[in-house]
C-alpha cells in the first residue's frame, strides 16, 4: 500500500473518530482511539515509537518519540490544540527527514471540522 492510499485510510478514521468523539479531549485519548481504529483495519501500526538520532559521533537511542507509524511509511502526529503553529509543521518534516519516511499527517482533533486540522507534510514525495 502506498502512502498516499494509507493517507486516505488514516484521514477517513480520524474523520469518524472526531465525528464521535469531538474536540476537546486530551492528545493521548484521540491516539488510543485512532490506534484502535487503525490495527481494527488491519493496519500495522506503532504508537510512541523512540526513534533515535545520529550527530556526529553521539547517537542517542531515543532522540524523538513518535505518535503513531502507520506500516513504517507515514508518521501521524496528533495535537489538540487551539492552533496548530509553524513549529508543528516543522518538527514533523524534520520527524521525516530523520527516519527516511515520506509522508506525515499532522492531526488537530481541537478544531470544528477535522478537514480544517489535518495537514500533510511531505519529505521528497
């Protein structure tokens, strides 16, 4: 499956799950939930996953630890917040160009419509 065709898959569960659930729940209900959703369909999937980093001579065993992998190609990073900043976007992209992945979903569950809090951040896609 290609990252744009899990793209689709991850958006469609984020949709149903803010449909139910709503705005305003912490961070780490709307993971639970979209991890649930996500191995319910037969996704491969890893929450919290310590990722680690090389500089130089120093590599630290865990540099970043990431929300969600979906079939080691897509990082899902979840936020709920009032508004997503730059440096959210910016993290993201630096969470992919240090793995080697291609595509991140950044996920807000804290907006009215979840179309208006999901964006796609792309490394060499």
């Amino acid at each position: 499956m290609t990252e744009n065709e899990l793209s689709k898959i991850i958006v469609d569960c984020c949709y149903k799950i803010h449909k139910t659930l709503g705005p305003g729940l912490l961070e780490s209900v709307y993971e639970e939930v979209l991890y649930y959703v996500l191995t319910k369909n037969s996704l491969r999937c890893e929450r919290q996953m310590g990722v680690p980093v090389t500089y130089e001579n120093i590599k630290m065993d865990i540099g970043f630890r990431a929300d969600i992998i979906v079939e080691s190609k897509v990082i899902v990073e979840l936020k709920s917040v009032e508004k997503i900043l730059p440096v959210h976007k910016k993290q993201l992209l630096t969470y992919l160009k240090l793995t080697g992945m291609k595509l991140g979903l950044l996920v807000n569950f804290n907006v009215e419509l979840i179309k208006n809090g999901i964006t796609r951040i792309v490394n060499n896609l």
